[in-house]
C-alpha cells in the first residue's frame, strides 16, 4: 500500500506545482479580457454563453497560464536563481522533465481551439501563442530586448480581440486594440521595475534595466495615459477609468512605496477595473 500512496504525493506535488506555476494572481489577466471582449461584443444576453466564448474563457483561465509563465520559467532557470520573487509567491523550475511536456500541452491545446472558435479570432490566437513563445525562446527572446520586450506583450490583450471576434463576427474597433495593447505595454514594464537589480546582476537588458526606476515609472505612465486617450476617442467614460493608472504610477513613483510591494496592488486593482469595464458592457448588453 505504500507505493500507491507515494505515487499519490507525488501526483499532487506535481500538480500544486503546476498550479503555482501558472501564477493563480494573474489569471485574471488573460481571462479577463476575454470577459470584456464578449460584453463588448454580445449583442443579446444569449451571446454571453456562445460555446466559442466558454471555452476562450476556460482555455485562457488555466491552460494559457501554464503554457506562458511555463515557457517563460523554463527559458529563465538561470535567471530565476536571482530572483527573490521565486521564493516564495512564485515557482522555481529546477529541471523537472514533466513540465516541459505540460506546457507543449497546454499550446496545442490554444490551437485546438481552431475547431470551436470562427475564423475572425484565429489571427489572435496565434498572436497569442507565437508571442507567448518569442517572449522567452531564443533565438527572438523579446523579453531581453529593450522596448521589444515591452511591445510584444500586447499578447495580453489578444485573448479579448479574440473574445471579441468570436462573439460579434467582426474585429473590434481599432482604438480598442491600440488602447489595450499600450495597456499592456505600461503594465509589462511596471512589472519589470521590482526585477531592475536581480536582471542587471544576470546580464539582463529590458526596458525597466536600460530606463531605470525613475524612467520606468515616467514610460508606464505615458504610455497609460495614451492608452487613456484612445479608449477616450472611443468613449470618454473609457478613458476617465483607464485615467487612474497613469495617476497611480505617478503617486508610486513620488510616494515612499516599494515597487517590489506596490507590483502586488495590481492584480485586485485590475479585477476592480476589468470588472467595471465588463458592467459596462453588460449595462449595453442589458439595458442598451
């Protein structure tokens, strides 16, 4: 009896590894804007349960986490070594052979999803995963590259345009797209200024290591104001909510907050905003 049990543990060490793995903070991060793509697109209350809509919605809850932050754990093992936010919030591969296998998985699981979703949210969906995988893989490795690093991780934006797609037929408006993926690009770097030190002592360029902090902070909050802006021109409502990010950068950046404490804000300051960003859109749906 004692050898199913061990095998036992090892399958739930496995697997909370996993789970810790595909950073269950940030799930929302990708789900979300799928919720907010369908709420813009729906056009009655019925297309809010569209079968393509339910599975971008659990592909990009889960199985997307474990292909991203796995491809991106698995080409950083070196550098992770410096990392002091893999002690103990995230996970540090050290070599597993499993994991490797899981992530393949999980991104030919995102191209299955050609069978279910229409044609207009396929483009995204390879946005999605060739950015996923440049992001970490040699020989592209955006994320060692100043600015590109920043650019390329517009592919959190791509599972709402896909959202979007599938549910209305057609691509959302072009502003949208813009203001999301200059988001994205502010939201990336932020998140890059607690990693300034440990990605110099590795040998490391980004955006945040050639800016600096006090850069850093500066580039977030103009590119947050310009993706302010361009939900603005859609909607000013839009841009007045998108307004709070570049405030909140510059009360960071003047304020005598750590940024590696202030990084961790974040996740329930965007669930605040997606979630108001999605009432919106169902008050439309509902009530329009």
């Amino acid at each position: 009896m004692t050898a199913p049990t061990t095998a036992t543990a090892s399958v739930r060490e496995e697997l909370s590894y996993l789970l810790t793995l595909s950073r269950p903070r940030f799930w929302l991060y990708l789900a979300g804007p799928v919720l907010v793509g369908v709420a813009y697109a729906a056009g009655s209350p019925a297309d809010l349960l569209e079968p393509a809509a339910v599975a971008l919605f659990v592909y990009f809850l889960l199985p997307a986490n474990v292909f991203l932050y796995g491809v991106n754990d698995v080409y950083d093992r070196e550098i992770d070594a410096e990392n002091p936010k893999k002690e103990d919030r995230e996970a540090r591969y050290e070599g597993q052979r499993y994991v490797p296998v899981v992530v393949t998985l999980c991104a030919l699981l995102g191209v299955a999803l050609v069978a279910v979703v229409p044609p207009a949210a396929w483009p995204w969906l390879a946005v999605f995963l060739l950015l996923g995988a440049a992001y970490s893989v040699p020989p592209a490795r955006f994320k060692t590259t100043p600015l590109l690093d920043s650019v390329s991780n517009g592919l959190y934006v791509a599972p709402g345009v896909a959202a979007y797609a599938a549910v209305a037929g057609s691509q959302p408006p072009v502003l949208a797209v813009v203001g999301g993926w200059l988001w994205a690009m502010a939201m990336h770097t932020f998140s890059a200024i607690p990693d300034v030190d440990p990605d110099r002592r590795a040998g490391i360029r980004t955006t945040a290591t050639v800016l600096g902090e006090r850069r850093a902070y500066a580039y977030c909050a103009l590119a947050w104001l310009a993706a302010a802006g361009a939900f603005a021109a859609l909607d000013p409502r839009l841009g007045a909510l998108l307004l709070f990010y570049p405030a909140i950068a510059v009360a960071i950046a003047t304020a005598s907050v750590p940024v590696d404490r202030a990084y961790w804000w974040f996740p329930a300051i965007n669930v605040v905003v997606g979630a108001l960003l999605t009432m919106g859109g169902l008050w439309r749906v509902f009530y329009g």
